[in-house]
C-alpha cells in the first residue's frame, strides 16, 4: 500500500492545467475568433451589396422595359414586409389598374432577414419608413425620383438612387440624404 504522502503528490501532480496552459488555450482562441470576426463581418456586408446591386438592376430594367413596351410599370416598396415586387399598368383595359407583373425578372423579391429596406423616399410622396410606396417608370423614358436606404445587421447602409430623367440608377455606400443623392448623381 502507498503512503498518504505518496498518493497526494501523485494526485497533486495529475489534476487540472497550470496557469500556462489556460493562458496559451486562451491566446489561440482570441487569435482564431480574430480571424474569423473579419470573415463574418464580410459576409454580412456581402449579402448586403448583393440586395443592393439586385434592386440597382431590378430598376434599371424596368426604366428600360417600360421604354420599350410603352407601359407605365411600378416598383411597389413593402417596408412592413421587406419586399419589393413590380406591377404593369395596361393602358388596353377598359379600367386601367395596376396589375401584378410575373415576367421574367419582375417575380416579387423578399429582403434576407439580415438586410432591409430601412427608408424609401420618393419625390412628391415623401420618406416612408413602414407601409408601402410605389416608383413608376413611365413609356416616355422618364421615373419617378427616388432614394432607397438599404440596411444590415451590422449598421452598414448603401444608398440606391433613380435619377428621374435618364432613368440612371446609382449605388453610394453610406447613409447619404436623400436631396444629396439626387443632386451628386
């Protein structure tokens, strides 16, 4: 049998780490969270410039579309929901409404959950920041004038903005006024 003495140095010896062995555990994890944070923060920022550039095109094709097919189409802003989607007008019915627009690339788009719409401001209706708002873009060649502030988890804002006259759809990174926008674009 072993002594008391014995068997408390061995014990003593075995358990738990010393103060070293916390410290460089704990070293190597703030170095790996160091390099992963960047990465994280990147794909948000990602997912945002993506949403951007896809609602910069949505406009720009409907600027185009509605030249070419001589309709007035609309691009309806649904803060509550985060959504956008496109309606037509047909000037042939005998009362024109607005009807959903299913063609190809008009389908409605639902924001990610870590992107929004965080402002929509269009000239003559004013800023919305809930309900809806709708931009039209006419046969003549011409739109209304609008600022859009897209926004991500992280705090980060583009500003999208339609020039009315050339239909010109610009993309700003940050959060820029809405009468800025239309006069630097």
């Amino acid at each position: 049998m072993l002594s008391n003495a014995i068997v408390r140095r061995r014990m003593g010896n075995a358990a738990g780490f010393t103060l070293i062995e916390i410290a460089v555990v704990l070293v190597l994890m703030a170095l790996i969270a160091l390099t992963i944070m960047p990465s994280i923060r990147g794909l948000h920022m990602s997912r945002l410039k993506h949403e951007t550039r896809r609602l910069a095109g949505r406009a720009s094709f409907l600027y185009e579309q509605a030249a070419a097919t001589k309709v007035v189409l609309r691009l309806t802003f649904n803060l509550d929901n985060q959504s956008y989607s496109v309606s037509r007008l047909d000037p042939h019915s005998p009362t024109p409404i607005f009807a959903p627009d299913f063609e190809n690339g008009a389908a409605p788009v639902k924001l990610p959950d870590n992107v929004k719409l965080r402002d929509v401001t269009v000239e003559g209706k004013g800023t919305f920041t809930r309900g809806t708002v709708s931009c039209d873009f006419y046969p003549e060649g011409y739109v209304d004038a609008t600022v859009v502030h897209l926004l991500d988890t992280g705090g980060t804002i583009f500003t999208i903005t339609f020039q009315p006259l050339t239909g010109r759809v610009t993309i700003a990174a940050g959060d820029i006024a809405p009468k800025v926008a239309q006069i630097n674009s």
